[in-house]
C-alpha cells in the first residue's frame, strides 16, 4: 500500500512513524503536484477540492471527516477512518476556560477597570450552573465527563436520544422543542453532517433565555446570522465561536462587530503529534490485518 501523508508537521512526523509501509510526506499545499492515482491511501486534513475516488483507505488526521464525506468523488467502497481520541483535554480546557470567564464576571470587571469603577458582582460556581451538550460522542462526553467533577447539571443532545454516562439526560432535537432553556452553557460538538448543517438556527435559539453558547464543533452547523439575531433578541447572553462557516473568517463577516461574541480563530482542538502518529500506526495495522478499526467512520452517517 502507497501511502500519501499530508501535514504541515511532516518534520516532526515522518521521524516517529514506525511502521512498514510505503508512505511519502508532503506539505498539504504542494498536493496539487502530485499524481494521486500513483497512491492507494490519502492521510491528511482539511483537504478540499481533489479526485479522491481512486483511494483505497481515507484518513483524517483531525476529528472532523466531512471534507471528505462531502466530497463527492468519495467511492462508497473507500474505507474512511479518523482520529478519534487527543482533542477530550484541550477542548474541554478550552470550554471550561471560557466558562470560567462567564460565571466569574472577568469580562466585566476588565471594563469596570477601564472605567475606574468598584462593582462586586455574585459569581456562579460551576456546579450551580446548567450545561447542554450537542453531541455525545467521545469529544462531547469528554467534556461531560470533566464537568461531573465540579457537580455541575449536564444534559446532551444525540440523533438517538440514548443515555449515556455522565450526562443526567440526552435528548433528540424533536424531544428538546418542548423544553424551555433559561441561562444554560449550550456547547456544540456535533459533526458536520447533511442533518446538522444550519441545525443551531433561529428555531433552535429561540427554545433559550440568557444562554451563553459555545461552538467547538462545526461553522456549517450553526446559521450565522440567525446566531446574531438570537444575541440582540436576548435568546443568547453571549457567543464563543472557534469554528466557522469560512476560515479564516472574512474581514467582512458581521461576526467581527457583533457585540457579545468572541472569536478564536479554530485553536479549541489542535491536533497533537503524539496522538496522530499513534492513531495512524493503529489504523494501519488494522487495516492491512484484515480487520475493522475501531475508528472507522460510516460514510451515510458522516461519523
């Protein structure tokens, strides 16, 4: 098997892969110079615009695959894996750090710095307040998992409604239309799928009062300007955003201006050397064993 391996840490990579095969290292921007058709296998991230029918074995080197579930040379035959563990810690440091901002006040007692101004204001412990998951994978029952230690409430939203460790409830989005959010943490990580992309739109915000949202999972999943509007209407306190419909954000986006939102520019989740190396070796193995990796993604379902 001839392996095309496309990342823009192949220095630190390429010397840690220990593993029999045919594998050539590229940066992804050089990949239009190449021949894919020479390669039975594609590793690499985020990579947009190319023939990938011909390719035997797919693997993202990120939790994300609709760059290639959504490519439409995808061949229903390829076998489609990703990473799938790495990302729990940081992305949970990443909620709980803007979580923290949120409950003690930071953001406001910056501005009454600026204007000299002596407010003491009630903070919320974390295990007072109430958290709603998008997504009950293992990104989003990482974070779970991290908020049980505080006590806090946390519920999840699945397509199947299935309950699962850590969270106290998980609902479907057709059980949440009967339900009243009043100041939750809603937190997306879910997919980019067909089913997902513009599902956190107006009739999703307006199902909340006062709710601080935090995207770590897909742009494509959230309807932008609806998300502004949930902001002025009071549906949404505030915005965190790490993921975008378009990276990087345009200067243009009305997202720059708008007042409440927060914008990092997709860091929640970088995807750690250690951690890809080791996938891809176990996927590998796998795959040339004959056997199912536990990683491997059903193209229909996009995860």
């Amino acid at each position: 098997m001839k392996i095309l391996f496309c990342s823009k840490e192949i220095s630190l990579i390429s010397s840690k892969i220990e593993i029999d095969a045919d594998i050539e290292f590229i940066k992804p921007e050089y990949i239009s110079e190449y021949n894919l058709k020479d390669y039975d296998a594609l590793a690499g991230f985020g990579l947009k615009g190319i023939d990938i029918s011909h390719f035997k074995w797919i693997h993202s080197l990120g939790a994300g695959v609709d760059w290639i579930t959504g490519n439409n040379t995808l061949n229903t035959n390829t076998i489609v894996t990703r990473m799938n563990s790495g990302f729990e810690t940081s992305i949970f440091e990443y909620v709980i750090s803007r979580v923290l901002v949120e409950s003690n006040n930071i953001l406001t007692y910056m501005s009454d710095k600026t204007n000299k101004n002596w407010n003491p204001v009630s903070s919320k412990l974390l295990g007072n307040i109430k958290f709603l998951l998008l997504g009950t994978g293992s990104i989003g029952t990482g974070i779970a998992k991290g908020l049980s230690f505080f006590g806090s409430s946390v519920s999840g939203l699945s397509r199947s409604g299935e309950s699962c460790k850590y969270f106290a409830y998980v609902y479907t989005m057709d059980s949440l239309s009967q339900q009243v959010f009043d100041e939750y943490v809603i937190i997306n990580t879910l997919p980019l799928t067909s089913g997902t992309r513009g599902i956190l739109n107006m009739d999703f915000f307006r199902k909340f009062k006062s709710a601080v949202f935090i995207n770590v999972g897909r742009g494509d999943s959230v309807v932008e300007n609806d998300l502004i509007e949930a902001l002025n209407k009071g549906n949404l306190a505030s915005a965190w955003l790490d993921v975008f419909s378009e990276e990087p954000l345009p200067e243009n986006s009305k997202l720059w201006a708008t007042n409440k939102v927060y914008i990092t520019p997709h860091i929640a989740g970088p995807t750690q050397v250690m951690y890809m190396v080791a996938s891809f070796e176990k996927t590998y193995k796998a795959i040339i064993n004959n056997e199912v990796p536990d990683n491997r993604v059903n193209i229909n379902t996009g995860y």
